[in-house]
C-alpha cells in the first residue's frame, strides 16, 4: 500500500488506477432518476430535509457545547 501511495504521488499511475474511478462512476440515465411528482410530494420532501438539516445542527451545537466543556476542563475525569 505504502509503495502503491509513494508511486502514485510520485506520478506513476498503476495500470489499473482507472478501474475504481470507473467503477464508482457508472453513468445512469438522467430520465431513469427524475420521477414526476406533483408539488405536495415535493414540499414534503422539502420539509423533510429541511428538518435534517435542522436535526444535524442541533446535534453539532451539542457537540460544540461538550467539546468546549472537555477543553475547559468543567467535566472531571
């Protein structure tokens, strides 16, 4: 692995460097991923991620307020 990293950064690309690239990449047509859907069904889409986003601020607050609790040392070991 260390040998593979210390070629590739050196710019020597082993011969099947391509083949993940490619293989993660497999190309689906526009229409097959784009379903109609009428405008309630996209406003509750809408509302659901909005309330993810919602729910992952919160969780990085907490985490922000337990990590400057730890740096402060207000939590004991």
């Amino acid at each position: 692995m260390d040998s593979e990293r210390m070629l590739f950064e050196k710019g020597c690309f082993l011969a099947n460097w391509n083949d993940d690239i490619v293989a993660e990449k497999k190309e689906t047509p526009i229409k097959s991923v784009l379903k109609d859907k009428d405008l309630d069904t996209l406003l509750a889409e809408l509302n659901d991620i909005k309330q993810y986003i919602e729910d992952v601020r919160q969780r990085k607050w907490e985490l922000e307020k337990s990590l400057i609790y730890h740096y402060n040392n207000f939590v004991s070991d």
